[in-house]
C-alpha cells in the first residue's frame, strides 16, 4: 500500500513539474495573446492533471509557423496576376474601369496588400439559402464536368447525401475526370474507409488534412481545414457554409431546418479558389502540382460582380478575413447585418460593433437559437448586453439552426464565406470568404437578412435583463473560456 502510495506521488509531483515547464514554455516562447497566456497559465496550475489535458488537445502552439511553413511557401502561378493587380492600383486603372469603385477600393487594396487576394470584374453569382437548392446544383456541376472536380469540405459526412455525393464523384472519376476530394481529418473523424473507397477505386484522390492518429479520435482540434470550396473545370465554383450530410437539408432531428449561404460563381475568381485549393492539397498530399498555371484563368471583361477570394489561417501574416470584417464594420455609413453562428468577437471587432451602433447605423446581428456547441452559444450570449446598450440589435433564428456566415454593408459590399464572427475562425482554422462588390447581390443578401427576421425573436434589453441566474453563471464561465473555445 505505502509503495502504491509513493507511485502516486511521483507520478504527481512530475506532472507538477510538466505543468511548470508547459507554463514556461507558453510564457517565453509561444507569443501568445496575453489575455489567452493568463488563461492558459490559470488552468496549467490550479488543474495540474486536467489543464495538462486541455492543453494536449486545444492548446498546443508551439510548432505552428514550422508546421506550415511548406503551406505558405507559394510559388510563382500567381505573381503575374498580382503584379497587374499591382500595377492597376499604382496607375488607378482600377478607378477608371468604374467609378463606382472609389466606394471600395480602400477594402480591395487592404486584402490585395495583406494577403494577396486579387480582384476580378468579371464574375457572375448565384446564391443558395437551402441546402437542396444548392446540393441540386452542385450535382447538376459535378455530372456537366468534363475535366476536372477540386473539392474541400470540413464535414463529409457517411449518410444519404453524403453516399449520393460520393457517388456522383466516384462516376465522374470512372469517366476519366481527375476528381480529388480533401476533408478535414477533425471534421470528417466519422468518415469510414467504406465510402471513401468508393471514390478511390474509382480512380478519384481522398486526401485528409491533418488526420488522426488513431481512427474516430483526433487530438488536434486546432488548425482544422474550415473551408468549403467545389471547383469544376474552372468553369463553376461553389463558397460557403454549407458542409456535405443530411443534416445540411433540413434532416436532423436535433436541428431541424437548417438556414446557410452558399455562392455559385462563374468567372475569373475562380482561379483565387483554384490556387487556394492547389496550396492546400499540396500541404495534405504532400505533392507537388505540376503544370499549375493552365488551371489558371484570365480576366475577359469588366463591369459584372467584383469579387476577392480572401483566405487565412494560422499560415497567414496577416488575420485577413478578420481585417476584412473589421474594414466593412468602420465604413459602413447606413446599415451593417450580420448572420452568424457563433459571436465571439475579439476587442477589435467588439469595439468595432460598439462604435457602429452608439454611431447610430443600423447595426442588427442574428445568431441562432439552437446551439451545437453549448459554452460557445452561452459566451455569444455575454458579449450581447453591452452592446444591446450601444444600440446594436440582436436577433435569434427560431426556425431552426442558423450556419450561415454573412456579412452586409450599405449598398455595394457583402462577404459571403466560411468564417465565423469568432476567435477560432480568426486565429486558428484555415477559412476563406468571397468578398463580394456589387448592388444586386448586396441587395439580394439584404433582402434575405430582412426575410429572416421573420422566423426571428429579438433580444431586447428587457429580456436580456430578465435571463435567469442559471443562465448568467453559465455566460460568466464560457465568456472566460471565450479566448480558447
């Protein structure tokens, strides 16, 4: 018993001393936000045993500029189109082919600079706000193919539309289209050999990014491939919230309907997705894409939708959709809605919003009412009160779940995408957004916020007030754990 006992001890005194050097190692080598590094170091040292853990899962950092290193490493399939990018700005080309630019051109120049993100005059969009609209177009692309299907998605899932999507890939590869197909080894934890090889026996490529180690359990829940990209023949592609499962057409008990955005757009953006897709293959593959430059587009002609195709992650200098969102937050000068699924803003955003409403603009924000992750849903809720009191409006989407990530400024600029109005989605997933210049579709977006609200409940500051005691210990404790959810 006294040598059981003395285990023990050891065995407590090193994690002790693990826990010790964990915190220094987050202190001096990590760079960290400060608010993150005394939240870390908290749980490192009043829960030896359990912070040790939570570290080993959501906290690790340390090896995240060499991990991808490779990923950011571009080559040289896009430096022509930049260097014109470059060019047209130098000379204010990019004024004289519309003057309605000037309204935006500060926004286009921001994520040119900060993350290479070229812009295009030439697209067409259609927007999805079901999933069977957007799952029947999608597989109406995917049969029309005749060269190639790029596709990334986070959750793939081994269901109904899962099989039929598969499906749909596995016969265009057995037509000799190239098909590859990356999923997110997080995401897509529950995706089995089965269906998988059904593409694969095919001829198609199934790449995970950032697999698990052990099958159906991964410990690496940062850095996970957000995206939601479908490329086909560089003809058609499809960004947006929307995920591949049953779930996504409404088939979910626990959720019910589920409302998303999704964009189909034809033309020269398309080759930003494409090249997005090329780095991120080559990251999970580890091949090289030869011969690049043919699936690269050039742009026909102007005065159709203006777009940017703008990535980040935690490969990027910059946080360049958070910069994105934070630039139409500060100009917008009439109206600012904004859809999403999960509101944990950092300062810059949180202030953002504050000066927006005190200012007066007609700032309204929808989240949904039927949480996924609860502490996530609960922190969004304890970021509310304060900014009910600057004059920001707050909505809950009562229909059934709300994925949709959009954002809505004035009359002309939009976002449309995969990241949230979170930390995560800021500092940890890799995401990508269409950021999108134009009247009808910003309308049309607008138009769809305005419908919504219909199936909405407004929180007012009555209500907000009147919360039980329950529910504000339960606020109170995710909003501390808000910088690591």
């Amino acid at each position: 018993m006294e040598s059981l006992f003395s285990s023990y001890m050891f065995i407590f005194s090193n994690l002790i001393w693990i826990n010790i050097l964990l915190a220094l190692v987050l202190v001096f080598f990590e760079r960290r936000n400060p608010t993150s590094t005394w939240l870390w170091l908290m749980v490192l040292l009043f829960l030896p045993v359990i912070g040790f853990i939570l570290y080993l899962f959501v906290g690790q950092d340390m090896s995240k500029k060499k991990m991808f290193m490779s990923k950011a490493n571009e080559d040289d399939c896009f430096d022509i189109l930049l260097a014109d990018q470059e060019k047209n700005f130098s000379t204010r080309e990019f004024l004289k082919k519309n003057p309605e630019y000037k309204a935006y051109d500060d926004i286009v120049k921001l994520h040119l600079m900060g993350s290479n993100s070229v812009f295009t005059s030439d697209n067409e969009v259609d927007l999805y706000f079901s999933g069977e609209d957007k799952f029947k177009a999608l597989l109406e692309s995917i049969e029309k193919a005749e060269e190639y299907i790029h596709m990334e998605y986070y959750i793939f899932n081994d269901d109904n539309m899962g099989n039929i999507v598969m499906e749909a890939l596995a016969q265009k590869a057995r037509e000799g289209i190239e098909v590859k197909l990356l999923i997110d080894g997080m995401g897509s934890r529950r995706l089995g050999r089965r269906i998988t090889n059904v593409l694969r026996e095919a001829g198609g490529e199934v790449v995970f990014f950032f697999p698990p180690f052990i099958p159906v359990f991964n410990v690496r829940i940062n850095y996970r491939n957000h995206r939601k990209i479908c490329i086909v023949d560089g003809k058609e592609a499809y960004i947006g919230g929307f995920n591949v499962g049953d779930e996504y057409i409404g088939l979910s008990s626990k959720f019910g309907y589920w409302r998303d955005t999704h964009i189909r757009i034809k033309g020269s953006a398309i080759s930003s997705m494409q090249w997005q897709f090329f780095l991120d293959w080559r990251f999970a593959s580890g091949e090289e894409i030869n011969g690049c430059q043919s699936y690269i587009g050039t742009q026909e002609e102007d005065n159709k939708v203006g777009i940017q195709i703008v990535s980040s992650g935690p490969d990027s200098k910059w946080p360049s959709i958070k910069d994105g969102y934070l630039k139409m937050i500060n100009n917008a000068e009439k109206r600012l809605y904004i859809e999403t699924p999960y509101f944990i803003p950092d300062d810059s955003i949180f202030e953002a919003l504050r000066i927006a409403g005190l200012s007066g603009l007609d700032v309204r924000v929808m989240i949904p009412n039927k949480p996924d992750h609860p502490f996530v849903f609960w922190a969004s809720l304890s970021y509310i009160g304060e900014l009910l009191e600057a004059g920001v409006r707050f909505y809950t989407y009562e229909r059934g779940f709300l994925h949709s990530k959009v954002m809505i400024t004035d009359d002309s600029v939009s976002s449309v995408g995969t990241a949230n109005l979170d930390i995560r989605s800021f500092n940890l997933n890799f995401e990508v957004n269409a950021f999108i210049y134009d009247r009808d579709t910003n309308n049309k977006l607008a138009e769809r916020f305005v419908h919504d609200l219909e199936n909405c409940k407004e929180i007012t500051m009555e209500t907000y007030k009147n919360r039980s005691r329950t529910i504000k210990i339960k606020e109170s404790v995710s909003r501390l754990l808000s910088p690591i959810l």
